[in-house]
C-alpha cells in the first residue's frame, strides 16, 4: 500500500529534495506541502494523510503548537517530526503532545521511510543521536527496583535496544531476529506491560530498573 504524506516545512531547497527523491526510492507519496503550521491545519489535503512530516522552526506559531492543534482533532494522521532541534526537552514536549517519532534533519532518506513505515503502524522513532537524552528525563522518576513484568531476558535486552532509538530493522539485525518476529515481541511486551507504545514501555522499565543506558 502506498503511504500518503502531507509535508509542513518552510525550507524550499528541503522541501524540494524530500518530495522529488523520497517517492523515488520507496512506496510513498506527497499529497499535499505546507510552509506554516496555519496552512498546513486548513488545508483539506492533510485528512487524506497517513503521517505528516514536520518541522518544528517555521513562521507563525511553529510545529509544536501544530501538534497541539492537530491532536485535538478527532482524526488526525501520525505524526513524524524532523527538524534541527536537538533539545531533549523539546524531543520530549513533541512527544507529549502527540507526535509519533521525531527524526533530525539530515538522517539518510531511508532511515527517514524507515521512520515513516514505523510510525504508521504504530511505533514510536527517536533519532538514535537524541534517544538517550531523551530517556534520561525519565531518570528522576526511576525506580531502583519493581516489577519485572514477566518480561523474559531477551524481552529485556530488546527493551533496553528501543531506549537507544533503534528502528524494527536495527532491533532485529541487533536481536538476530526477522522483522516479523520482533513486531510479535513488542506485541508480547506491550501485553505483559499493559502500554501501548515504544516511549510508555520504556518509561515503566526504566522506572523498574529494567533498562540501562
């Protein structure tokens, strides 16, 4: 199935390079483009979208307020960030608010489809650059001991590998495991930890002890 995407993104040049190479390389296509938060939300085009690629830095009101606003809706499509900004608070304020993954501008355009395939089924992708900031704001509320979730060790190993950012395919080449199967045991972990995505499961584990970074 090809994946439709709606782009908000204020810079021409990479505007320009996502949506004439993206499409080429994989199963995707741009169904609409927005320079600003504010016409990205009025235009019709974003309902027919599976995720929305956004830039946080942008005239008017900015990503973040777009996220805010797009969240409210009763339908919206996932969200994948990709910007500049590194700051975990920020990472960690995208996420809160809603966004599904957030990349930073410059990774490799397979890693980008990549993220975009993960977060339309439901994962969650941090830039492998940022994944351990990011989790370190859990860390105040981490627990030194707790449950163990029932988890098995390799439940465990491949928990403590998504703290580290890393995407279906890196957690099966790491786990030595097909794509397919790690799905089944993220299944498996989102059961036993009663979450429903990749930043809840690794929160609660960091707060047992269970994941190291």
């Amino acid at each position: 199935m090809t994946l439709q995407l709606y782009l908000c993104e204020d810079n021409a040049i990479f505007a320009r390079d996502l949506i004439e190479k993206l499409p080429r390389m994989v199963d995707v296509r741009f169904c609409g483009h927005a320079e600003c938060a504010e016409a990205a939300l009025a235009d019709p085009a974003l309902d027919g979208a599976d995720v929305l690629l956004l830039d946080l830095e942008m005239p008017g009101n900015g990503g973040l307020w777009c996220i805010d606003q797009l969240t409210r809706r009763e339908t919206f499509p996932e969200i994948l960030v990709l910007t500049t900004t590194s700051s975990e608070d920020v990472v960690f304020c995208a996420i809160q608010k809603g966004a599904a993954g957030y990349l930073l501008k410059g990774t490799a355009l397979k890693k980008v489809y990549q993220g975009i395939v993960d977060v339309s089924e439901g994962g969650c992708v941090i830039d492998s650059q940022l994944a351990a900031r990011f989790w370190n704001l859990f860390l105040s509320a981490r627990g030194r001991s707790g449950p163990n979730y029932e988890l098995t060790p390799e439940e465990i190993d491949l928990l403590n590998l998504m703290a580290r950012g890393l995407s279906n395919p890196e957690l099966g080449s790491a786990m030595g495991r097909k794509r397919t199967n790690i799905k089944k045991m993220l299944a498996r972990i989102y059961r036993k930890m009663s979450v429903n995505s990749r930043v809840e499961a690794v929160r609660l584990a960091m707060q047992a002890g269970l994941v190291e970074l």
